[in-house]
C-alpha cells in the first residue's frame, strides 16, 4: 500500500506512540485487503465503548493511545454502561460505574464526543452524501452506506479509532463504486406496514442471502426508523453493510438490478416472524430502542400512555439528544408519570441493567439476538403498539 511521507513518519514513531499504533493497524488492514492507499476521511464513530465489553483490558489499550494522540477528525461514540444522569435509578454498581467513567474520560482526552449513542445520525453526526468516513456500529453503517450515500466499511471500534486518530482509512470495499455494487435483487411480494416488520424482513432476508448487497424491489418508500430497524438486522444476522431501494437510495441508479434474484412472499415473511417470539414463562421487561430511539418512536409511546398506568416494566433507549428533544416535548414526563423508564447514553445489551433478565418483549429483531446471546434470555419480538399494550396490561 502507497504511503505518503508524513503516513510513513507517523508508521516510524515520530509522533508518538497513539499514532504508530493506530498506522500499524490501518497498514495491516490495508494489506489484508488488497488497498492502494489511505483516504481522508470525514469523520469517525467507534463501538465497544461500555466496560463491559472493554474490561481492564480495553481501558489500559485506550490510556495508552491518549497518552499522546488526539483525534483528527470528529469523532462520536457508541452507548456505554449507564445513564450519565440516571445512574442512581439504574442501580449500576460503583466499581462499574467509575470504570466506565474512566472510559469516557479517556476518549474526551483524545478529543473524542461523548455522545454515547448508535444512532449518531439522528442529530450528533450526520454524514453528508459522497463522504467518506469510518464507523464502526454495524447497524448504523449499513444505514449511512445505504441511505445517505456515506462510505465506509464495516469498522472495528479499534480501526475506527486508528482511523480517528490518522483521519484516514484504506481505500477499499465501500470506499469503491465496485464494492458498493448489488449482488442479487430480492423482490419483495407483500406490503410491509409496521416499523418492526422492517427489522424481521432483515433478519429473513439476511439468512436467506449471507453477506451480499441486496437491491430491493417492491419495497416502497420506507422511513428512516423503518430503514433504521432493517440496517439493523440486515447488518446484525448477515454482516450486510449496504443495500439498495429502487428508485429510492441515492446509489440505486448507478447500478442494474442483479440477475441474481430471490422473491419473499409474506407467507414466508409471516413464518419467520413466529420464529422471532420465544415461549415466554414470564416478561420482566419491555423494551423498546434498538437501535436506540427516535423522537417519532418516543412519541408515539407517549401518545398510548398518556394519562394511562403502566403494568409491566417499560424501558426506552434512545441517545441524549433525543431525550433532550423529546423532554422539551413533554413526552418523557408524561411516560414517566405513566411508571415508564427512559435511559440515554446506553442499552439493555451493553448495560449491566439486562442481566439477568428471563424474558423480554421488544420491537428490535437485533435485539433478540443480543439479549438471547448475551444475556441468555427469552425474546419476543412485536410491534411497539403490541409492546406498549402488553405494558398496559393487555395480553400478548
Ligand atoms: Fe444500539 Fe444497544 Fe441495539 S448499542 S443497536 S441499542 S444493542
């Protein structure tokens, strides 16, 4: 791979060790993947920034890069372990708590956002069309990819901050028009309505096509909480990092639609989406803000509860500036009031929060894997009016 002068300074160690190390690892990468040369970028998200996912470990990996390396670019992260505001209602442990402040503290050293969310497109950090960035969260790759006509890989939250910190990426994969190209048309032959829907077609398309870029037919002109809920399982089950829209994503255009193709009727749709509710013995949970919540999504929770009182536990997930948003909307008082909980700046899989949970009814097919996964326990996955009445008392 090509490197400048000053990229082979920074790979000798002339300015210092943060900067070595993060050359080191974009050179690797580069190799591994056959590109020519580094690439500026626009900006950064790095993921696995609760400690429970870094451990000491990880800690002692950050403190080292921040000793002397300060990031280039802007650069926001993903959710950690608790609330910054709530942290007493969500009875996190102080041992956990002061290393995860230690976490956060160590990026902001490196310049880096505490913006603490997956959903940085919502408002923190939004990319422009055409620029090219490096991100790690995979659910929020294969959105900015794919709907804003953003490029980058599928990156590590390591090779984001390497990236971060160089403010360049390896030029290759979706950095290229040929690695943003679709492999096979998946024609959808029913009408999606809910925005959960969305999420369960990902999962089914995912195990149907692996990790090739899909180019969508039939599939209308969704929303940005129904693409939202799609990249997320898309990315989640098949490692998808881009798809197309006919006639609606910016790149659909530029490419034929592939003669590969596949056809999913909603027979099949309907049978998948029973293989994504679990027997539940009992529900200590429903949450909803996987990928972390939307104003509309906040919303609409507030509109089903106002005035009303919840039964079962209510958990929202969503980022601090939503919450901001939606607090100056009264929507958080009036959940609150109604026994609802809404979090910021983190997430039932990535908080010590979900341990321990028997059985949990989301909107999020994302979620079923992670909280199946992780936290070993049952799923059920609905729409959020389904959620919310169930919450209210209703049945399932
Ligand atoms: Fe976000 Fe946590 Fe889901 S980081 S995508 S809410 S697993």
């Amino acid at each position: 791979m090509y490197l400048t002068k000053e990229e082979e300074r920074m790979l000798r160690g002339d300015y210092g060790y943060g900067y070595r190390k993060a050359m080191e690892i974009l050179v690797a990468l580069g190799e591994i993947y056959g590109a020519d040369r580094l690439i500026d970028i626009e900006s950064a998200h790095i993921s696995g920034v609760s400690y429970k996912n870094l451990g000491d470990e990880g800690l002692d990996f950050l403190k080292e890069m921040a000793r002397d390396s300060r990031v280039r670019v802007r650069t926001t992260v993903n959710p950690g372990g608790f609330d910054l505001g709530q942290w007493r209602q969500m009875a996190i442990d102080q041992g956990f708590i002061a290393k995860q402040l230690e976490v956060i503290n160590t990026f902001r050293r490196m310049g880096v956002e505490a913006t603490l969310t997956c959903t940085p497109y919502y408002s923190q950090n939004l990319p422009r069309r055409g620029e090219h960035v490096s991100w790690a969260e995979s659910s929020a790759v294969t959105l900015i990819n794919s709907v804003i006509g953003a490029y980058t890989n599928r990156e590590s939250g390591i090779s984001a901050l390497a990236s971060a910190l160089v403010g360049k990426t390896p030029n290759y994969g979706l950095h290229t028009y040929e690695g943003r190209g679709p492999k096979i048309t998946v024609e959808i032959k029913f009408r999606l309505r809910e925005i959960h829907e969305y999420g369960i077609l990902g999962y089914l398309v995912a195990n149907r096509i692996g990790n090739l870029i899909p180019y969508f037919k039939g599939l209308g002109r969704p929303t940005i909480d129904m693409v939202k809920y799609l990249s997320a399982s898309l990315s989640t089950y098949g490692g998808i990092p881009m798809f197309h829209i006919e006639n609606v994503t910016p790149e659909s255009k530029n490419y034929e639609p592939p003669t590969e193709r596949i056809v999913i009727d909603e027979k099949e749709f309907k049978d998948t989406s029973r293989r994504l509710r679990d027997d539940l013995d009992a529900v200590d949970m429903v949450w909803i803000g996987c990928p972390h919540a939307s104003l509309d999504e906040i919303k609409y929770v507030a509109d089903k509860v106002r005035g009303r009182k919840l039964i079962k536990r209510l958990v929202i997930t969503t980022s601090r500036d939503v919450l901001l948003e939606a607090m100056k909307e009264d929507y958080i008082s009036v959940i609150r009031l109604a026994g609802g909980e809404v979090y910021a700046d983190t997430c039932i899989i990535v908080s010590p929060m979900g341990a321990g949970l028997k059985g949990v009814l989301t909107s999020s097919s994302k979620a079923y894997y992670y909280l199946r996964g992780v936290n070993k326990s049952k799923v059920y996955v609905a729409s959020i009016d389904k959620c919310i009445d169930f919450a209210l008392g209703g049945e399932l």
